[in-house]
C-alpha cells in the first residue's frame, strides 16, 4: 500500500527479482485521486500521451510515458497505465520500463473494473501470521495506531498509520545476475554518498539510504541471494517521519528482519 490515501496494489514482479513489471491497485477509502491524477498527467504530455478511455466504469483515461533515458538492466524508462472511477472506488493498472502500447493496457484495466466491490473496503488490515501484528509494541510506540495494513507471506508487510506514516517492507529472492547488478548498483551508491554502510553479519549487507526523503534500509544475504528493502516515510509530506530517530528506525528494523528471517529461512 502507499499514497496518503489507503491503496492496495498487487505487485506482479519481473524474473530478475528487482522492481515490479506490473501493478494493479485499487483504492480502500473514497478520495480524490483519479481527479488529481488525470489533472497532473495533463499537464506532463512533453514524453507522454493522456488518452481519455470510454464506456470503461464512470470515468477512464490511459496514459504511456516515453522518457529519452533508458533505465536498470537498459530497458526503457516510462512506464503505461490506465485509471478508472467506479462510484466511490479507483482502480488502476500500470506496466513499469515498457514500450507496451495503451491498447493492450485497456483490456487489463477493463478487467480490474470488472472485479470492483464493496468488500474492497471492509477489511482494512489484512496481514498472514508471517508479518508482524497490527499492535506489536514496537509498531504501537514508533509508528502508531496501523489503520491500514496488507501482506503477502512470500514476504512483503505494508502498514499505513493514523498519523499518515506509510512502511513497506518487501523481500525478494535476486537471480545471481540481479544480485552481481545490485552489488554493482551499491558499490556505486556508496561511492556517491546516496546510501552508507552499516555493521552487519558476515555475508550479509546492510546499507541505508543517506536521503532526507525517507528512512530506507536495504539488507542482503549473499549465501542465498535473499534480498529485504524498507521504506518508511510521511505520505503527505514525503518526508522522514517528524519525531522518529534513527534508534528508532533501528528498532523497527530489527522487528521485521526478524519477521522477514523467520519467513524465508
């Protein structure tokens, strides 16, 4: 989930086990963002198209973007996706790094509307055993009260909370040429200050983000190519959550590497 507005979104990832190809995502609480969206993406048509879609829910536009740069493992940047409205609810579907044209994004999204219901917004917290709990104390005391929380045991946990804070934590198993590309990716991040090393077991690296953003921690096991990240940060202002230090940040983390360890092994 992310955004300042409750969103759940189902990542289909690629076979190199870094970034999502797909997404699907649909909104848990009414709000203004397909108005907000479609405005914003109006306004950005230098590298993209903004398509208005008939006849799919009460309002449908797609969108393709076509950066000039190309992006991990040289695919293109840019990404193609399509929003609907359906009464209270939005849905969307985005394909990331693509050159997939918008007519063969509609039918995705066409399907999405299809399955648009009522139960996507009764159940706010939806976690498998192998995230750690809504009220764990840790969680309570850092992040407070989750409002919304959704996980996949495979393993990703994400939690939004009544002050607005999003966490997201998310593990992958890395092919070894997505792990070699990661470590050459870090090295260089290293040397750039964007992200610093932090004490770790042997085998295993641990690295934090150096940007005012977010807090971010990405931690990986080389023996078997496991890989977590996390992110945390305020939704509305984009920013490191006001009050929480990096004591703090540590605690957090060692609750859900812990859970993280105890799900893959």
């Amino acid at each position: 989930m992310s955004g300042p507005s409750a969103t759940a979104v189902c990542w289909l990832t690629s076979q190199w086990g870094i970034g999502a190809d797909v997404l699907i995502a649909y909104s848990m609480a009414p709000h203004e963002s397909f108005e907000r969206e479609r405005e914003r993406l109006g306004e950005n048509t230098n590298f993209g198209e903004l398509v208005a879609w008939d006849g799919i829910g009460d309002a449908a536009f797609g969108y393709t973007e076509r950066l000039p740069v190309r992006v991990a493992y040289h695919t293109p940047a840019g990404h193609t996706k399509g929003w609907a409205r359906v009464g209270d609810h939005t849905v969307w579907v985005r394909v990331n790094r693509s050159m997939v044209p918008l007519e063969e994004v509609r039918p995705l999204l066409e399907k999405v509307v299809e399955r648009v219901s009522p139960a996507m917004h009764e159940h706010p917290i939806v976690l498998p055993a192998e995230c750690p709990a809504p009220d764990h104390p840790v969680l309570a005391r850092v992040f407070g009260e989750v409002e919304y929380a959704r996980g996949d045991a495979g393993w990703e946990c994400t939690y939004i909370s009544s002050r607005g804070w999003v966490m997201r934590a998310g593990g992958v198993t890395l092919s070894p040429e997505a792990l070699q590309q990661e470590n050459e990716s870090s090295d260089r991040s290293l040397a750039q200050g964007t992200l610093r090393q932090l004490s770790a077991p042997a085998g295993t690296s641990r690295l934090r983000g150096t940007d005012a953003r977010d807090w971010a921690d990405y931690l990986t096991i080389d023996a078997t190519r496991q890989m977590l990240q996390l992110n945390f940060r305020d939704a509305g202002s984009g920013s490191r959550p006001v009050g929480v230090s990096e004591a703090d940040f540590d605690e957090l983390m060692d609750v859900l590497i812990q859970a993280w360890r105890d799900a893959v092994g």
